[in-house]
C-alpha cells in the first residue's frame, strides 16, 4: 500500500513550515519510496489524510483536514491519476480541523465526510459532517454540526446500534468517549451517551478483541460495465478478509490486492472489467470492541468491551436469511422456484448471470407486497432461448438488502 502524508503543523514553535505540501510515497515492491511520487501544487496545514473513492468512479481519491486553511479533496481521474489540484475545499470559515472520518451518511451511494475541529488554537471546536448527493467539486458548508464545542479530536463513523444507519463516536482532549445517534442523512445534536472516563482522546479503532461475534460472510460482485481498481463491501463492520476469487482464481493479499477495514475498500492491482465475478470471503462481527489511545501516559490507553449478546444477534441474523430467499431445488433440470419472502413493501429485482458474469435473464424488477412471493426460472433466457447446462448466478436485490448465490443447471 501507498503511504499519503499530511505533514501539517498548527503550532507556531520549532522549526517550520507550517504549511506544507500534501504528499504520496509510492510502494515499490514492497518498500516505500524516500522521496514523495506525488506533491500538492497548494500548501496547508493538513492534521489528518485518508484515501477513498469519493466520485464513484473506481479509483482512491485523497482527503484532507486541515487547520489554519479549508479542507481539500483531490479527485483520480478514469486512468487513476490523482490531481494535484483540489475538485473541491471546504466553504466555512472555521479553519481548525484534527481529524476526519468518511462514510456513507444519506445512503446515495456517495461517500460523505466528517471532521473535527478543535478549538485550543481558536474556533467553535464543534464537529461537522459535509453531505456529497454527487462528485465533489467547488465549495460546500457544513451539513451539520453538533451543538457542543471544544478540543475535538477522534471521530469515527460506524452503524453502532445495528439500525442500518451510520452513527459518529467523537473524542477530545480532556473529555469522553461521545456517541452521536445516526438518522437518515444527519446525526443527533447532542450524544445520547457518553463514558464515564476522561482522557486526551487522540484515535478510534473499532475490532472484535475477543472475537465474540465473529460472523462468515460470503459476497459476490459481477462488474457489469467499465473499469473499476476498488470495490466497497456491503457489511460496515469487516475485521479480516479470508479469501478473494476473481473468475474462479484466488487471489493473493498483498500482492493483487490490498483492504482498509475501517474504511470497507478493496483495491485491486489490475483492473476489475466487464465480465469479472469477484467472491469475497471474510468476517465481519456483530460484537465490536472500541480502542481508544490517549496523549496523557499517566492514564493510558482504554479498551472498552461491547457488551452485546453476540449469540442471539447471529441466530437472528441467519433465521432472517433463510426466511427471506429460498430456492429450490438446486441443482435442478427444467425449473428452480425462487421464494421470496418480504416483511414490507419493498422493490423486488431478480437477475440470472452466467459463471461469466454475462447476463442471461432479467427475471424480475418489480414493487412487491408484505408476504411470501414465489417466481420459477425455466432455463430459458432473455432471447427466449435455452441456456446450456452449468453453473449460473443469481443477484436478488431486495430493498437494501443483497442476496447472491449460484444455480446449478443439469438438462
């Protein structure tokens, strides 16, 4: 993996500057370059950089938080060449930024940021989230902002109550451990809850310590068109991946893949193109743990356990999948039934591909009601033709929810 350095310096002491150059050092084989592969045409005082893909368009983007001037986004373009040139700054005026986290708040599909500010060299200190409906160009405010102040510092963005929405845990410098509440495309004012500790909070990391509620998942993406380097897995609380297939070959990590668990991307060495099926192996937990490092060393470092029940949390979880997609019989000859079952209006879309990931039969793409609902595929596809025996795939998109599997065909 490639190393981006922030380099910023809000204290006007020791040797300058102050402001810096944003910078990338390239890995080589292994070994990071010495000297920066890629430099910022402008200077800022960035506190805190992180890669993602923020305009969708399959290559990392970079983003900075930044202290004394706004802060920035630097676009890939379709070759995966960074600008060094910003697509978009932030638009208010408060300046003193620590520490940025990023994730999908208003679930259209592009990622949003949150930042920390930190009032000791001046401002509000309140923290603050930019909403992105589109690829980030120009200049936006705030979409919103908590109503306390301080010395912000850690934030980090995860679906922490298991709603589907995104919550914010927040830290400062002399404070607690906060949790903002997540609701559709904002978060609540104030925390609704809050530790009973107090330390300088410098960083977040959320893992499953003790491995209580480790879960095995298996996801299947078909690139249907154009050229991607990175994809987004669907589960928000990924702790390591045991295998990735693409076209049936495993892959090797490191090597032709690399992952950022915090912020959920895999990026691929070559290109992912028309026609690729890519099988993501990994675990995910139900039951995670939150580290928090701290600047005092009198105090030390916290580990807080979640206490969740882990057990009924993965029986429930199984259940509901079961229930919702059954298809049988599978292998089949002539005609599998798909049931379906949905506790709630909901769009339905059934697709069939090949192993190939060629498309064969639009099955379904409709509004469903509460209830069971049943569709049979006769082996026949969108030509009205039928398909030759093997082994095919099915994509079941249901509401939010994604289901995928293979179909085997014995004619």
């Amino acid at each position: 993996m490639d190393l981006a350095v922030a380099g910023g310096q809000p204290y006007s002491i020791g040797i300058g500057p102050y402001q810096n150059n944003g910078r990338i050092c390239y890995n080589k084989n292994g070994v990071l370059d010495s000297l920066p592969g890629w430099t910022s045409q402008i200077t800022m005082a960035a506190m805190d950089v992180d890669f993602a893909d923020m305009d969708k368009n399959g290559y990392l983007d970079l983003v900075f938080a930044c202290h004394v001037t706004p802060n920035y986004i630097f676009l890939a373009d379709s070759a995966g060449s960074i600008s060094t040139t910003p697509s978009w700054s932030s638009g208010d005026m408060n300046y003193f930024a620590n520490s940025l986290t990023i994730a999908e708040i208003d679930s259209n599909k592009y990622l949003d940021l949150v930042i920390s500010d930190n009032s000791q060299l001046g401002g509000h200190g309140r923290f603050k989230s930019y909403n992105f409906d589109s690829a980030p160009s120009g200049q936006s405010n705030p979409d919103w902002f908590s109503n306390s102040g301080g010395y912000g510092s850690a934030v980090l963005l995860e679906d922490l109550n298991s709603d589907n929405q995104v919550d914010l845990l927040t830290g400062r410098w002399w404070g607690s451990v906060d949790f903002y509440t997540g609701s559709s495309d904002t978060f609540s004012l104030d925390p609704t809850w809050n530790s009973s500790t107090s330390s300088v909070i410098e960083a977040y990391v959320l893992k499953d310590v003790d491995q209580d509620g480790w879960m095995q998942t298996r996801n299947i993406v078909v690139i249907y068109q154009g050229s991607f380097h990175v994809i987004y897995l669907p589960n928000k609380s990924i702790e390591k991946i045991n295998s990735i297939e693409l076209n049936g070959i495993q892959l090797t990590a490191g090597l032709d893949y690399n992952y950022n668990s915090e912020l959920k991307w895999v990026t691929f060495t070559d290109a992912l193109v028309s026609g690729d099926i890519i099988e993501f192996n990994y675990v995910y937990s139900t039951d995670r743990d939150l580290l928090v490092s701290n600047w005092d060393s009198h105090i030390g470092n916290y580990l807080f356990y979640n206490q969740t029940n882990p057990t009924s949390i993965q029986t429930t979880s199984v259940q509901n999948n079961e229930n919702i997609v059954n298809i049988s019989p599978n292998p089949f000859n002539n005609t599998c039934r798909i049931n379906i079952y949905s506790p709630q209006v909901n769009d339905l879309e059934i697709t069939i591909f090949d192993i190939r990931g060629r498309l064969v039969k639009r099955l379904v793409n409709q509004e469903i009601l509460p209830g069971s609902h049943y569709f049979n595929w006769n082996a026949i596809d969108d030509k009205g033709i039928t398909v030759s025996t093997g082994t095919y795939l099915y994509l079941i998109n249901l509401g939010n929810k994604t289901f995928t599997g293979k179909l085997l065909l014995f004619q």
